[in-house]
C-alpha cells in the first residue's frame, strides 16, 4: 500500500482518533539544529525536572546539522527561503510547517513569492507564521 492510499483511508476524525493526547511528530530539514530526546528525558528523569529545560541546559543535547544550516534574517529581501513554522490556521494553508520553500522575486509585480504545495506561487508568508532564512554550508 502506498503513502496516498493509506492517507485515503483515514478520515479526519480517525486520524485525530489515532492521537488520543493530539502529540504527533513532524520532522524538521536537516539544515535546522535537533535534539537529543532521549538523552534530555534521560537527565530530566535523573534530575528530577517536571518542567521545560532553560536554554542553557538544552544546549548540551543539541546536535548541530552537517552538510547545511538555516540562519534566520530579519528580511524577505535577504532571505533565499521561508521557513513555515506552526500556525492556528493551519488547515487552511497550502504548506507544510517545516519545509524549506524557496523565495522567488517577480519583478513586474515587485514582489516576493514562495511555490506552495499545489505547485502555485503564493503570498503566504504575509499572514502565516514562518521564517525567513538562508542556506550556509557547515563546516
């Protein structure tokens, strides 16, 4: 069975029905840093921590990527992808939170446009949460 049809065969209410604590997992790119979570339950559990980790603690399970990075800019202008982050409407959008889409500039119209999921230039990045980065190698 292949990924569409297993996707046809649960309805919205079966999907939600299959995350009863509504916790699911979305990978993130391999250019954005991950972390060790088993080795941060592992040293909450050993420390007795219920609540989140400070930034200085989660510092010694980060695993920083190899090959790329995102570094995060202030402006589309600087920027050569947008990265979509979680958003309340997210039903209602054509990305993925994320994924890497690359900024394209229309100089007729002298704006800046993402390609969406359907293959179709968007404006999205105005009104949905996300990120605007550039792609650096590591070394």
């Amino acid at each position: 069975m292949n990924d569409d049809e297993l996707l046809k065969e649960f309805s919205d209410d079966e999907f939600d029905d299959a995350f009863p604590k509504g916790i699911y997992a979305v990978p993130t790119p391999r250019c954005l840093p991950r972390y060790s979570i088993r080795r941060i339950a592992k040293y909450m559990r050993e420390n007795n921590i219920k609540g989140p980790l400070s930034k200085d603690e989660l510092k010694q399970f980060r695993i920083e990527p190899k090959g790329y990075v995102c570094r995060v800019v202030q402006t589309i202008e600087e920027a050569t992808y947008w990265l979509p982050t979680f958003d309340e409407d997210l039903e209602e959008c054509e990305v993925t939170p994320y994924q890497l889409y690359r900024i394209l500039y229309d100089k007729a119209d002298d704006e800046h446009l993402i390609i969406d999921d359907n293959d179709e230039f968007s404006l999205i990045y105005l009104w949905h949460a996300g990120r605007f980065v550039v792609l650096e190698e590591s070394n």
